[in-house]
C-alpha cells in the first residue's frame, strides 16, 4: 500500500478563496483630487473579486505602494480572523456572572 502525498492547504482551499482576498490593483499617479493641496497624488485601486476600493494618497510611488500593501495586509488579517473566530466578539468582554446577594434570616 502506498501512502498519499501530503496536502497543501492552499491547493485544498475553495477556488473562491482567492476571489475573497484583497488584492492591490494599481497606484497611478493622479491630478490633484479636488479640495485637496498638492501635486504627488496617486490613486490605488484595490478589489475583493468584483468589489473595487478606490482611494487617494499623497506622496512618492515608492512610499505610496508600501502603504497601500500595507492596508491590503490588514484588510486580509481581518477578514479572516473575522471568520475563523469562535466565541465572543473581540473588544467585548464575556458576560460576567453576578454573584446573588447572601439571604437574610429573620431576627425575631
């Protein structure tokens, strides 16, 4: 009998899991958005399978994309810490007993 070669978890994963993750599209440079001071803007694209965030940030490319990346990081941290948590929400703390108030004995 021969045994099975390992499973990688990410080749086991659902084909819809990559379409779930945040992913960085673009950082283009961009006129300066209205209202706003400035000539280094850029604007990034980033999607989550047909959803798209679009947003605007000032300064180098170079920097710009590393915060941008950044943001992704988080986004994706969230979203599956979200789902694989069990238990309470986080930042709430677990509903505490309270301790009943010790019975009184008539004095007379």
């Amino acid at each position: 009998m021969t045994a099975s070669p390992p499973v990688d978890a990410a080749a086991a994963a659902p084909a819809d899991a990559d379409e779930e993750r945040f992913q960085l599209v673009s950082v283009t440079s961009t006129s300066t958005p209205s209202g706003c001071a400035g000539r280094d803007w850029f604007v990034y694209r980033i999607s989550q399978g047909k959803n798209e965030i679009t947003g605007y940030r000032r300064g180098d490319l170079k920097s710009v994309r590393a915060e941008v990346e950044l943001v992704v990081v988080g986004l994706n941290e969230r979203r599956l810490t979200r789902k694989d948590r069990t238990g309470p929400k986080r930042g709430r703390p677990p509903a505490q007993k309270v301790a009943a108030p010790p019975k009184q004995e008539d004095a007379d």
